[in-house]
C-alpha cells in the first residue's frame, strides 16, 4: 500500500430518463459490446482473472465504474467458460442516509443482489487522517473490503479501478513518490491469506463507463464524503487534468503512458525493487 493507488471520488455525471432494465442490460453486450464488453472480457482473459469454482466479492460503491461492474459478472456468469459464484458486497462508510437509500434503490432497480455492511470509515478517516483523506481512506476501505470477502468465503475480490485509473495512478507514483509503478490488474493479498484482487475493468476508459451510466438514467453516487469535500487541489484531479492538457498535442498520450509499463527496458533503467531489495544498473554493468 505504499503506493499511491487510491481509488478518487466517482465524478457524478448527468443523467437521461432511467432506461428499462432489459435494454440496459441488452445494451452491455449490444451498443456497447466494442467500448465496454469485449474490453471487459478481454480484461479477465488476458490476466486470468477466473477460475473454475472461483468465489468473487464484487465491490459495489454506488458510483458509477462499480455499478457497472456488477452488471458486466451478472451477464459474465451468464456465458462465461466456467463456473463461478459472485456475491456483491457495499461498504456504508458512513452514508448520509439520503446517500445510502439511493445506493439500495440504484441497486434494487439493477437487479444487483446488494450485501451491505457499516464500517463507520468516514468518521476514522476525519480524525486520524483529516489532512490526507483520500489516501487513508482509500486503504481502510481496501482492508475493510478484504474482510467482508473473507468473512462471505470469498477468494477474490472484484475493484471497478478502469484504464484512466492505471495512467493516473502510474503518473501520481511517476510524480509524487518519485518510483515507476502501476495499477496492477490483479494481486494477491499480503495481509489475508488466500485472497486475491482483480480489477476487471482495467481495459474500460472512464468516458465509455460515463457514458453507459448516463444514457442508462442511473444516477450514480459521488464520494459522499464532507472530508475531502473540503479539501482544495485533490492532485488525482490535478493529474486527470493534466493528461486532458496533453491530449490536445498528443493525442495517445494515455495509451502511451498505459504501455509503458509492460515495455519497461531493463537495459535503460537506473535501478528498480524485487522482493523488496534495491538494485542498481551497475550490478551487471561489466558482463558481457
């Protein structure tokens, strides 16, 4: 967790007529199969993401990339090659109860079988980390999350991090924390045994996610937290800001960013972490 991985507030965006849920969920495979699907499915295979008897809690926030997700393992489970179980687990961090209602009824209207859990993480993070709250609550939240999975025999736990997610993400490292590190699509827990996360959107860009929940009519829950409400300068906004910049000039520049980190040249790198020891360029500078 020493990276800076968390996951920013969900950006709320407007919202059509709430569509009939058969033409949104004939839409995922349909209007969207290119953009979303395929990217999806794509996702899971490529990382081998699922396995035969495989037991997924499937993070449900109430923001819009997690309520998409949701939808994306039900039509999975659906027609993928094996068999696998998924439970769908909200953390209420402490909701307002307008914030938490919504989230039920979002739910309800989706045909997503909510598990929902209080961890009363809003009220920690305000008085032990008032200063970085999203950092420290994003890693609450995370081991709150991987409890929840354990406690329902769960062996993975499903996160709606999507491709904007990863650029970000190995930019704030890039910039902040000074290292080159990603977003990995997947890894197993350190703290509890036998667990592991995925993250299946990984592919999904953040634009096409918006679009589907806005043409969809569901209005999706934004962070809901007072904390970081009050806080100015949020550097993954500063950082999604600067990437929309960069895209004026270079139009890839995102996907350039995402490729960078599985075409890392060990031969042009000053020095890099394994298991957690340092090495230098100058260990094999003079062989052959």
């Amino acid at each position: 967790m020493g990276d800076i991985a968390g996951k920013g507030c969900d950006i709320l965006v407007p919202f059509n007529e709430r569509k009939p849920l058969p033409d949104i969920e004939h839409s995922i495979t349909k209007r969207y199969r290119k953009r979303i699907w395929s990217k999806f499915v794509k996702a899971v295979s490529d990382f081998e993401m699922i396995e035969e008897g495989d037991r997924i809690a499937v993070a449900v926030s109430g923001g819009k990339d997690s309520m998409l997700m949701a939808k994306l393992f039900q039509e999975l489970q659906r027609h993928w090659k094996v068999r696998f179980e998924l439970e769908f687990i909200a953390m209420d961090p402490g909701y307002h109860q307008s914030i938490k209602e919504l989230l039920i009824d979002n739910c309800k209207y989706l045909n997503i079988p909510i598990h929902i859990f209080d961890s009363g993480i809003f009220e920690v993070v305000n008085k032990i980390a008032s200063d970085y709250p999203c950092y420290m609550c994003a890693k609450m939240r995370r081991g709150v999350l991987y409890k929840k999975a354990q406690e329902l025999d769960c062996n993975k736990l499903a996160l709606g991090h999507h491709f904007d997610d990863v650029i970000e993400t190995t930019l704030l490292n890039i910039l902040y924390s000074g290292n080159f590190k990603t977003m990995m699509p997947k890894l197993k827990s350190s703290n509890f045994k036998g667990l592991e996360l995925i993250r299946p959107l990984y592919f999904v860009h953040e634009e096409n996610i918006q679009t589907f929940i806005q043409n969809s009519g569901i209005w999706p829950l934004n962070c809901a937290c007072m904390v970081a409400a009050e806080k100015i300068g949020n550097k993954r906004y500063e950082i999604k800001d600067m990437i929309k910049e960069l895209k004026k000039s270079f139009k890839d520049v995102d996907k350039s960013i995402f490729n960078a980190a599985r075409n890392v040249n060990m031969d042009a790198i000053l020095g890099w972490r394994k298991n957690g020891e340092k090495h230098s360029f100058l260990e094999n500078y003079d062989e052959d």
